[in-house]
C-alpha cells in the first residue's frame, strides 16, 4: 500500500490518553498531531464547497423563492448551513467509524436538485429537500438492513481496486479543471474538447501559482517530508495572496482566478446566518408531482449517493493501508451509516445531500489514519461557519496541486489488476477511464459492473457474479435511461 509518503510514527509505547483510547493511534501507528494536520489538510481541499454550494443553491425555484428566504439569493446562510452539517457529520464520522472520512454537500446531487427537482411545477426548495431527506431515510433502512453493507461485499475485489485506480484519475482531473489549466476549448467544429491552460501557454499568474505548488509538492513527497501536502497548499496561497496584492489578478477580464479571490475584506469574523435550516417539506413533493415521479426522481438521487460512497471509501481505505484481507474498510455498516445519515442532515439543514469525500485522501496521503482526523475536519468546518472570510481566502489554484498529488498515490494500485486476464482487465479499463470522461464516479462504477455480469454471462460465469450483483446492474441500467423513463412520465 502507499503509506510510505506519510512518514513512519513512533508514538510512546506507554501512551494511555483518551484519544488514544478512542481513536486508537498507537495501533495505526499515528499522533493526534499527525491526525489534526491531515483533518486540516481534508479541510482545505474541501473548504471549495462553502463557496460552490452557495452558487448552485442560489437560484430561483419554480415559485420564484430563494433558499433560505429573502427576496433574492443568500449565498451567506448557505454557506453557513453548508459549513455547519459538513461539521457534524464529519465529527460524527471520525467519531463512531473511526475512519478518516469527511462529508459535504455533495457535487452532482446539489445541481440535481437545484436544476432539475426544484424547478418541475410547483415545486419549492422545501420540496427539493424534502426528497433528498426520502432517498436518505431510505439507505438508512438500507444500511440497518445489511442490504448496503452486503451489495459492498458482493463486488469482486479486483472491481474494487478499479474504483480506487479511477478515482484517483477522477481527482486528478478534478484538480486540473479546478486550476484552470485544462479546460473546455472554444466552441468551434475544428477544436478539441479540451485544451491546455491558455493557448498552450502558462500565461497567468493563477496558472504559475498552481505549477510552482504542484512543483513544491512533488519535490516534498519525494524527499519524504512529513506534511508535504500541506506545506505545498499553503505556500501556493501565500503566492497566490502576494500575486494578488502586487498585480491585481481578479481585477483582469481575463486569466483571473477562479472561484475563490485570495484576499482578505473587512473583519475575518462573521456571525452565521442557519436561515436554511429546517427548509424541508418530505410530504409535499408527493401531492405536486405524484408518488411515481416522487419515486424516480428519489431513485435517481439515491442511486448516485450510495455507489459514490461505496468507491470513496475503499478508495480512502486503500491509500491509507486500512482495508483487510477482503479489502473492506473497519467498522464498514457504520462508515454507511453515518454516510446515510448525512444524507437527511443535508435535507433538513436546507443544504443538499452530504456525502463522504474523496478529498479525504489528501488528509489520509499527509498521514490521517484515524477518525481523529474527520473529527479535526468537522471542528475546522464548524470554526468555518464564523470565520467563512478566511476559510474562502484559498483559492482553486491552491488547493488544486493536493488532488493532483492524492491522483498520483491512488494510481499506484493500478498494479494490482491482473491485466492478462481480459474477462478482468476489461471491467476494470471501463470503470477506471469512465470515472474522469464521464466526470462521475457513479457512472465509472456503473459501467464496470454492468460490464462485469456481461461478460461473466458471456463466458460462463453467470453462477459467479452475485444475485445483488445482477439487481444492481440491472438497476444502473434503468439509472442511464433515467431521461428517457422522466419524459414518458412527463418529468421532462
């Protein structure tokens, strides 16, 4: 496994304090000091969100009204609510999983609901949140079921690894797209659906700013420096905050930065408005739409955050040497438990479905091996909900070379897969490049397994492929022909 780039431990033989009680350190060979610099790592690849998130949700409903109230959008109670239940939920994480795992809103499902669920007839936010809070208490039962837990168990390892290997390549173009340095490409015939920074040149400060963090981080891993990627995000924010100060990059109409400004405005603390807590109407959707369309909208919700859960976890799990001879993850029911969970929290804190982060990994790859570390995560969100001016300082360029560099570490267990055996290689060459192409690691894994059944009933291995196995293509299958089934409903 790679660990070798988080350094060695050599935590007291004698140690007996209640962390290392509860989070057991000394087995896992770490230090709480280790475990709270990894959780902050977590949190400063993550912290894109506070700013993200409010964007998506910003918007009008079909009604006309804003999240949160008021006459127009309230990106600041989102980004409270946003910050306050990534907070709890990832404390409640390291807390009764003891895994490294921190949970946000999640990408992908907070534009479902922003752009498809809330703007159907009559449907208000309260709604939209009502049927994230259904598709949650629904993989609660799940979990508590064992349902989840043994369709996890039901994947063949090697298709396991092939998420992981994905993933990392999905990180890693995350990282890039966020940095600006690959990006759409004009929209002509002759162009190419990518292209490379700015006409093929690294012609901005932003794109320096990422080059020379990326550049740092790389020479820190390699000479084995404790806190290499950390070091690299915040010495690529100084740049970017001195960049900023002396040339006046975010004035510029073009080559400015993305997202988030690197400079400090007005005082660093705010008082947090919840105003979009408790926004949520579970029954109303049903009266509006009706219980088929209540249905297949929480189907399609459901199904991306309970395989985007199941790939990020063994993901986590694998970079940080914390898997068994099976390749589960410890103390697998309740990661998903608390992972479900996350996902009422979100719909009752007005802020879409929370789910585990892959981002997680940058904090694993600079040492976390605990839940201590979701839990320094989780304080560092909560400290975010008054202190969102400096949270919001570290711009996309910044904390981009970290995703890069966790992309790396993750493409390490490519060799893992026997590449001879091409009833294997196949699944798993589908699951891995449709996870950046496809831009979604749920479509990545639901193309591997319904290649996987294929291919097994084709070769005569139909009686090794798991019942859950075939249910569950079966059901990825209905999930790519969502839009068609949602306009023969009228949904669309």
């Amino acid at each position: 496994m790679t660990t070798s780039h988080a350094g060695s431990a050599t935590p007291s033989a004698g140690r007996t304090g209640v962390l290392d009680r509860c989070f057991r350190l000394a087995e896992r060979g770490t230090t709480p000091l280790r475990e709270i610099r990894g959780g902050l790592v977590t949190f400063f690849a993550m912290v894109y969100i506070l700013v993200l998130n409010p964007i998506i949700l910003s918007g009008p409903d079909s009604t006309g009204a804003y999240l949160g109230g008021g006459s127009g959008p309230n990106k600041a109670a989102i980004a409270a609510g946003t910050a306050l239940v990534a907070g709890v939920m990832s404390i409640l994480m390291g807390g009764v999983a003891d895994f490294p795992l921190a949970l946000a809103a999640g990408l992908g499902l907070n534009t479902m609901v922003a752009a498809t669920i809330v703007q159907l007839p009559g449907m208000t936010w309260a709604d939209g949140m009502g049927i994230v809070v259904i598709e949650g208490v629904v993989i609660v039962l799940l979990v508590l079921t064992g349902l989840r837990e043994a369709i996890f168990r039901a994947v063949p390892r090697y298709l396991r690894t092939a998420i992981s290997v994905g993933i990392g390549l999905f990180v890693t173009f995350v990282g890039l797209v966020n940095a600006g340095i690959v990006h759409k490409s004009p929209d002509r015939v002759d162009s190419p659906p990518l292209v490379f920074a700015v006409n093929g040149s690294l012609s901005t400060w932003p794109l320096l700013v990422f080059v020379a963090g990326l550049a740092l981080t790389a020479v820190l891993m390699v000479r084995r420096v404790n806190g290499a990627i950390l070091i690299g995000i915040v010495f690529s924010t100084a740049c970017a905050l001195i960049v900023e100060a002396l040339f006046k990059v975010s004035a510029k109409p073009s080559g400015g930065w993305g997202l988030t400004t690197p400079a400090l405005k007005g005082s660093p603390v705010t008082a947090p408005d919840f105003a979009t807590l408790g926004q949520v109407s579970p029954l109303g959707s049903f009266h509006k739409l009706g219980i088929v369309a209540v249905v297949v909208l929480s189907f399609s919700v459901m199904l991306a955050d309970f395989f985007d859960t199941m790939g990020t976890m063994v993901a986590v799990g694998a970079e940080g040497d914390l898997l068994d001879e099976n390749g589960d993850p410890p103390k697998t029911r309740s990661i998903l438990l608390v992972d479900s969970l996350a996902a009422v929290a979100g719909g009752v804190g007005g802020v879409s479905s929370n789910t585990a982060y892959i981002e997680s990994a940058t904090g694993v790859a600079d040492g976390a091996r605990t839940g201590l570390a979701s839990v320094a995560t989780g304080v560092f969100f909560l400290l975010a909900t008054f202190l969102s001016p400096l949270a919001a300082v570290v711009p996309n360029e910044a904390a981009a070379p970290a995703l890069v560099a966790v992309g790396f570490l993750m493409m390490q267990q490519v060799s893992k897969i026997d590449w001879t055996d091409l009833a294997v290689a196949i699944p798993a060459f589908l699951t891995i490049v449709f996870m950046p192409f496809g831009y979604s690691i749920t479509v990545g894994i639901g193309i591997g397994f319904i290649a996987h059944v294929l291919i097994q009933a084709a070769v005569g291995g139909a009686r090794k492929v798991h019942p859950l196995l075939w249910v569950v293509s079966l059901l990825f299958v209905v999930y790519f022909l969502l839009e068609p089934i949602e306009r023969l409903l009228g949904l669309k």
